[in-house]
C-alpha cells in the first residue's frame, strides 16, 4: 500500500515460483483512479508486470515493474509510449522510495480490492 497525502495505491500480488498475479487499484481523491489485474514474473530482484485496467470508463494496458528493496516494492518510473491501448516502457526505467510500496495486512485491505 501507498498513500500520498489522500491518495492511496493498493497492489495484492501472489506469487508462484518466478510468477506473479495480482490487482491493483489507485483511489485518487477528486479525479479518476484506476483498478484491474496485474499478470508478469519475477527477474532478478525486478518484478515485470502488465497492469490490465479501466480507468474513466476506458480500457488500458500498461507495463508496471517493481523492484524488491528492504521489504518494500518500488515502482519503477522511465520514459514510455504508447501502442493503441497498450503502455510500456522504452528504457532507462529508475526507482526510489518516494514511489514505495509498504506491506500491510491483507485482511485490512481486501475490502478495498472486490472487483
């Protein structure tokens, strides 16, 4: 989980070997946020995943990677495009703890992850 001021970012991934699957939601407050399924595996200490999402009633795809640090995921950020519906990234992608995802206890949040 990640909140910034009062905005809260929610990723529940479950892993299975080099696998990984999962949702993800951003609840912003007053504008658009954006829910939907994670689906990637694991490369090195990088975890490269697709997020599958709707947004302002709109279908998207994009590339989200995370890197493992200290028990936490930092999001990756880096220059991308865009192909149709489909985002990704074209290189150089950095990491830093302001983009920090922190473990909680799922059963605090799940209520939050129903879709």
């Amino acid at each position: 989980m990640k909140i910034i001021g009062r905005d809260t970012a929610i990723v529940l991934l479950e892993q299975k070997g080099k696998e990984f699957s999962g949702k993800m939601l951003y609840d912003n407050y007053e504008k658009d946020g954006s829910r939907g399924t994670l689906k990637g595996k694991e490369e090195g200490e990088i975890v490269k995943l697709w997020y599958d999402f709707n947004s302002e009633g709109m279908h998207s795809v994009m590339e989200v990677y995370f890197k493992k640090e200290n028990g936490k995921l930092l999001r990756g950020i880096g220059d991308m495009d865009v192909k149709a519906d489909t985002t990704y990234f074209l290189s150089g992608v950095n990491y830093s703890d302001k983009e920090a995802f922190i473990k909680v206890d799922c059963e605090l949040i799940k209520w939050k992850l129903k879709f």
